[in-house]
C-alpha cells in the first residue's frame, strides 16, 4: 500500500493474502455454493513491516483496532492518497469481502483507530476504491473516494462518490452498463 523511512526503518504496510486466496474465488460453483460462515473479517489482513536498516532486524505489527471490529483490519485493494507515496500516511481506505455477499468499504485511521469508519449497504457490492484529493486540498483526507458498486436490487452498476474525511454519500449515479467486479480502474488527473 505504501512504503517511507522513519527513524533509521523502511516501513510498508501490506495487504496479506494466503498464497492460494484467488485459487477458486472464481469458480462459479464456489460462487454459486458458497457456505455462508457468519465470519467478522475477511481472510486477508493487512500488516505493517518494519526493516531496521542498522540491524537489519524485520519487525511485523498489527494494524490498530482500538474499536475491537476484527475486519477493520482485514481490507483488500488498499488505496491512500497518492500525493503521500513514499511518506508516512495517516489514512488508508480498502474494500471488506467476507463471505461474496458481505463487502464493506473501510476508512482507516492508522494515527487514532477510533476514528475508523465503514460504508455498506445490504444487497449492494462494491469494487476497489480510488482517492482523488481535492485541488489545494490542504489535509490528507480532503477528496473523494470512488467505487463502481452493483445494486443487487436494482442489477445495475452505479459510480459512488464518498467524501475522504466523512466518508459519507456525496452522490451517485446509475451507469449504461454494468460493470464486473473489481474494474482495477484508476484517475490520472494530469491526463483530463
């Protein structure tokens, strides 16, 4: 997710996957005959590394949970600000699937876990999410969060703008077409 020197470390933090996660994700009879599991967390978790640079020593830490709500740590398709790549960041947003019908969007605080926030609605599937800082935005999280998310009601993909600080609905609109999950799009400004 991301990587920066502090204190004589490289520090990164990592989303963690079990090296045959997506073996048969997909296979349709996996989708089609899952067992529901009641589970509280995903089974990808995300974990800070920390390389001493003197020592050479590898330290591994959990991400803070001070709120005790196991899948606030386990976010897939993790995504900052990318204004703050290759330094410390404060805030990180990522997408929760636990058993395909349960998927949560994150915000992460990792200075003050209490301030975590999530954004979900039954029946709807979101995709990886994307942050767009605000032009002249002056905090980390001032911009918007964007999803592709399927409206299982509806069966209709819509665009979702969440606000980076917040996290709550700025708006939505309903697409043409839909859109299959994870659309692994991304917004590059210098090209609009």
């Amino acid at each position: 997710m991301n990587a920066w020197e502090e204190e004589g470390e490289v520090v990164f933090d990592l989303a963690c996957n079990k090296w045959d996660a997506i073996e048969t994700f997909f296979d349709i009879e996996t989708m089609l005959d899952h067992p529901e599991t009641d589970g509280e967390k995903a089974d990808f978790i995300m974990k800070r590394v920390r390389l001493n640079l003197d020592t050479k020593a590898v330290t591994v830490e959990e991400w803070p949970n001070l709120r005790g709500i196991p899948m606030l740590n386990t976010l897939d398709f993790p995504i900052i600000n990318n204004d703050y790549t290759g330094y410390k960041n404060r805030f990180a947003y990522g997408w929760v699937s636990i058993d395909y019908w349960k998927q949560t969007l994150v915000k992460k605080d990792l200075e003050n876990s209490l301030n975590d926030k999530t954004w979900s609605y039954p029946s709807h599937y979101p995709g990886e999410v994307f942050f767009i800082p605000r032009p002249g935005a002056v905090f980390e999280d001032d911009g918007v969060v964007v999803t592709i998310v399927y409206d299982g009601v509806k069966k209709k993909s819509y665009l979702l703008l969440l606000d980076g600080q917040t996290f709550e609905e700025l708006n939505y609109s309903y697409l043409p077409h839909n859109v299959p999950l994870s659309f692994h799009g991304n917004w590059f400004p210098e090209l609009y």
